[in-house]
C-alpha cells in the first residue's frame, strides 16, 4: 500500500529507526517503524482489519473517516485512507490523555 505522510516530521521518522525513536521515544517510535512496514506490505486498506495486532478502529465525531492504529499503552497512529490503495498517516497521539 502506498502511504502519504501529512507532515514533514512524520515522514522523517519513517526514514529510520533511529529518527523514529529521536522524535517518539524508543517504544513508540519502534512500534512507528513496525507499524508502517505492515501498512506498506498488504494491498488494500480493508486488508489491515484482517491485523489483529494492529486493533484498526474507525474514529467518530470530528475524527470521522480516520482510523487509529495500537502502538502502545495510549498511543495511536492516526491514520486516513485516501483510496483502497493508499492512506495518509495523519499523525503519532496520545489522544486518551488529559
């Protein structure tokens, strides 16, 4: 699947695991990495559900038509398909903090 990175920051810390873990912290920014590579690897974005690991879930309210993907404890990566083939990853939160 191709992905589209809605800001500077997020793409560069796709680039390695060492950008990934200097913006995010080693734990997050690992699960970045990991995270990627299986969006990068299946065909079509209907494929992710099929990715328990993953816990793919749809947004509601002003988040409708995003999508969260687990990276660890509270933190999600906000994902939003752009076609079947493609998603633009929308940012790295932890939108259950305060």
């Amino acid at each position: 699947m191709d992905i589209e990175f809605a800001a500077a920051r997020l793409l560069r810390a796709s680039r390695s695991l060492s950008e990934a873990t200097r913006h995010y912290g080693v734990l997050v920014g690992r699960k970045y990495i990991q995270r990627l590579v299986i969006i990068r690897a299946v065909d079509e974005f209907s494929q992710l559900y099929g990715l328990s690991a993953l816990r793919l879930h749809q947004l509601s309210g002003n988040r409708a038509g995003q999508y969260a993907v687990t990276l660890t404890g509270n933190y999600r990566l906000i994902i939003e398909p752009t076609t079947e083939e493609s998603v633009r990853i929308l940012g790295v939160e932890d939108y259950h903090g305060d």
